[in-house]
C-alpha cells in the first residue's frame, strides 16, 4: 500500500497524484535516525545483519517499521545507542529528527515516531598482541 496524495493547482484543477512506497519512508526514516548524535546503530533482523557483514547491500531501512493509516504514519525504530549517552535526550532527538525529515521531505503527517532502544555499543577497544607487549 502507497500513500497517495491530490495535489491541487488553486483550488478547482487537480495535478495529479503521487504515490510515495512505505519503502521510501522507511528509507527516510532510517537515514534519519542514524544521523542522530549518540546513535551508534540502527537493529535490524539477523538476515539483514548477515547480509551486510558479508559484503552485501546496506539496508537503510533496517530497524525501522511504516504503517500507514488513514490520518498519517506511524513510526517504529529500533536503535543502539553509545554508552553514556542519556537515552531518554538521544530518544526525543530522534522523534524530532525523524518527523522533521519526513514531513519536510513528503509533507505527510506523522502520527508517532515509537522509538525502541534494544541495545547499548560500548566504545571499541583494541586488542593487544602478544608482539604489542615490551618486557
């Protein structure tokens, strides 16, 4: 299901329709979301992480979910955040930026942005070799 929109050329003469695949609203979503300070990644399903670690695509629809209904959409995004990031500012950072770039983009109202925290990335540390070590 496409949402579908009239546009109006003043009030009387209608130009047409356009059509914008929940695909591309999820894609929208997702590049939003990612672009958010403090977060580390967006969660996707095990297929979709194994695809991308094998050379594969990347998904930027990953860990985000569209419905469309009647009055607009709704959000559902699927985050990992840095640790020591507040989650609940990192949270309504993500709402803000998610709406914001729907709407300015599709001018479609979102209804929700349901922001779901699975997980927490701790820096990366290197790990030491034995040839690293000087006795």
């Amino acid at each position: 299901m496409a949402y579908t929109k009239d546009l109006r050329k003043g009030q009387d003469e209608p130009l047409g329709k356009i059509e914008i695949a929940p695909e591309v609203i999820g894609v929208i979503a997702g590049l939003a979301a990612s672009e958010v300070d403090y977060v580390a990644s967006m969660q996707g399903g095990f297929a979709s992480e194994m695809r991308e670690r094998l050379g594969g695509a990347v998904n930027y629809r990953k860990g985000v979910k569209i419905d469309l209904v009647e009055d607009g959409i709704l959000v559902d995004l699927y985050c990992t955040v840095l640790f020591g990031a507040s989650i609940p500012i990192v949270a309504e950072n993500v709402q803000n930026a998610v709406r914001g770039t729907i709407f300015d983009m599709t001018g479609l109202n979102v209804l929700e942005v349901n922001v779901h925290i699975v997980g927490v990335q701790f820096e990366k540390t290197e790990a030491l070799s034995l040839d690293d070590l000087t006795f």
